[in-house]
C-alpha cells in the first residue's frame, strides 16, 4: 500500500487501528466506532470524524454488515475483502487507493491533454448505451473541472 501511495503521489498518514475479537460481532464494531468518535479514551471527550475508514475483512459474508454500519455513522468506508486482501500486489493496492481517493474528494482518474485545451474552455463528455433485449440504459458522464477529470 505504501508503494502504492508513493506511485500515485497520495499522501497517507499513519491510521487509528482496531482489531475486533470477533469480525461478525456487529455490537463490538458499533462500540469501537462510537468510542472514536467520541474520544473516550481522552479527557476531553472531544467528536472526531475520519476522513475515511478501511476495514480489511477475513470473510467476505460480512461486507454487508460492515458497509451498512459505516453508512449507519455516516462514515466514508473501503471495504477490502479477503478475496483481494490474498492477491495484494500494486495493481490492486493502486485501485483501491483510487476508490478511497475518490470518496474523500479526490478524482478517480486523471488525463494529459495538450496544452492547447488549458487555453480553450473544454468540456470532455463522453456517452455510451448498453441494450439489454428490448430495454436501453443511456450513461453520460461530463467533466467539471479544469483537468477534465
């Protein structure tokens, strides 16, 4: 994951770690959000909110639980299941690093263009169709910043 950081120019500071005993244990992950947050462990109790919150799961039938609890406080969540936690190389990492960036206001992907577009006002649109029998779904995408990202 670092290596990955470093490839994609992201910044990551040293996280809060917690380890349940049981991962399934809905009222145990409640417990320790909600200690977080509050800072009970301080003096002066002081709300905390993270930026994003990474659980990295050994069973992938707790995802659900997992992403409806962050919902639940209203926390920016990456979910990492065991299945892509046992193929971990930089592929991996550097996609999951785009999805955390992604939630926490970042783009998720970026372009080069040629310098003569930064003198044009340029909207990049891009549209496709998936027909499925007798029904179409249309996609439309559109750029909203300068980098057309």
């Amino acid at each position: 994951m670092v290596k990955s950081c470093k490839l994609l120019g992201v910044k990551v500071q040293e996280p809060f770690w917690v380890e349940l005993e049981r991962e399934d244990d809905q009222e145990e992950l409640e417990s320790w959000l909600l200690e977080y947050l509050i800072g009970a462990e301080e003096e002066s109790q002081t709300f905390r909110h993270p930026t994003i919150c990474v659980a990295v799961l050994g069973y992938e039938n707790n995802y659900p639980m997992y992403k409806l609890t962050f919902d639940k406080f209203r926390m920016p969540s990456q979910v990492i299941t065991s299945k892509n936690a046992r193929r971990f190389n930089p592929s991996v990492a550097s996609n999951i690093l785009r999805q955390i960036n992604s939630k926490v206001g970042g783009d998720l992907f970026t372009m080069k263009f040629p310098d003569c577009f930064s003198k044009m006002k340029t909207m990049l649109i891009g549209i496709d169709v998936c027909h499925a029998g007798s029904r179409s779904v249309v996609g439309f995408a559109a750029s909203t910043n300068p980098n057309m990202s």
